[in-house]
C-alpha cells in the first residue's frame, strides 16, 4: 500500500466517521470510518519505514568491480544505476 492509498483510506475514514449522519441497520458507519482511518494511518506508517527498502525517490547506485585475473589492469567496473 503506497502513501496515496493511505491518505485516500484516512481521508474515506474521516467522512465516514465524522461527517455522515445516517443511521443504518446492520453496520455501523462511524466503525467503518475508525477502521478505515486506523488501517490507512498502518500503511502510511509502513510506507515510510520501508520507503528507503525499495529504493526511495533518489534510486540506488550500485558498484561491481570483476578482478579476472591478478592483474590490476583487468579490473571491470559495472555500475547499475536507477534514478
């Protein structure tokens, strides 16, 4: 779940739970409002503790360097990079 979809989920959870007045027999609309807000307010919070796990907004950069024999002048150096 992104921070878009938590954000999404907390603000459906709030008009639920605060701005709609209407009884219903069967589910109890402010409930599902809590709900909805404590299950957006999980994901946005592991969102952002795994927002670095994934790679984050500036990418990863990656350095490989191959010795292919013990020369040091058949060094490859592969750099893996996305932004």
């Amino acid at each position: 779940m992104g921070i878009g979809t938590s954000v999404f989920l907390i603000a459906v959870g709030a008009i639920l739970d605060f701005a709609v007045d209407v009884r219903t027999s069967g589910v109890d609309l402010h409930a599902v409002g809590v709900i909805l807000m404590a299950v957006g307010g999980i994901g946005m919070l592991f969102s952002l503790l795994f927002w670095s796990s994934w790679g984050g907004v500036g990418g990863y950069r990656r350095r490989t360097t191959v010795v292919d024999s013990d020369l040091p002048r058949h060094r490859r150096t592969y750099e893996d990079e996305l932004v």
